[in-house]
C-alpha cells in the first residue's frame, strides 16, 4: 500500500476541472443577492432621527439651570469678560444632564 492510497482512504480527492452543480448555484446565488438587498434598502426610508429635538427639549425643561449657566457663560467670554485668560465654557455638565435625561426616551422610541 502506498503513502497516496493510504492518505486518499481518508481524504475525497478532488479535482480542479469539475466544479459542483452546488458551487456554481451558490455562486450565481452570492450575485444576485447584493443586487436584492440594494433594492429593498432604496426603497425604505430612513426613519427622522428624533435625538435632536429630544435633547433641545431635555435643555429646556430639566437642565434648563445648567443651559443658562453656560449660555451666559458664552456671551461674557465672546464679550471679552474673562475671569482669567484662556478661559472657555465647559458644556460637559450640560450635556451630561441632557444626555440622562434624553437617554430612557430615545430608548423608549426604539422600540
């Protein structure tokens, strides 16, 4: 017994000539799935992204302090009222308000 009938009583032997009918239906499958899917996303709209408005009104309603502290913030420091020079307004504590409140709303239209 040789080291090639040995190995080929455990392994299919395959050839590169012969391609399966499966291969080749897949394949053609593979191509005109993409042409599908671009299709059907044309046609969906994209749904308007309500984030936006959502985080206004969390500025308006229950962060509204912070949005006033940092509002006025901005017009002393564009006026040239700094406290200390390179002064800047931090939004972080504004939009970190906003950003809890704004969060279990989005979520709740995700759904």
């Amino acid at each position: 017994m040789s080291l090639s009938s040995f190995f080929s009583s455990f392994l299919p032997t395959t050839h590169a000539e012969e391609a399966p009918e499966t291969a080749v239906s897949e394949s053609k499958r593979e191509e005109e799935e993409p042409v599908k899917e671009e299709e059907a996303a044309e046609e969906e709209e994209e749904p308007e992204d309500s984030m936006p408005a959502l985080r206004e009104a969390c500025q308006e309603t229950e962060c509204k302090k912070y949005t006033h502290h940092f509002l006025a913030c901005q017009e002393r420091v564009q006026a040239g009222e700094v406290q200390y020079k390179g002064e800047d307004c931090v939004e972080e504590i504004m939009m970190h308000c906003a950003d809890n409140c704004l969060a279990p709303k989005l979520f709740s239209k995700l759904r």
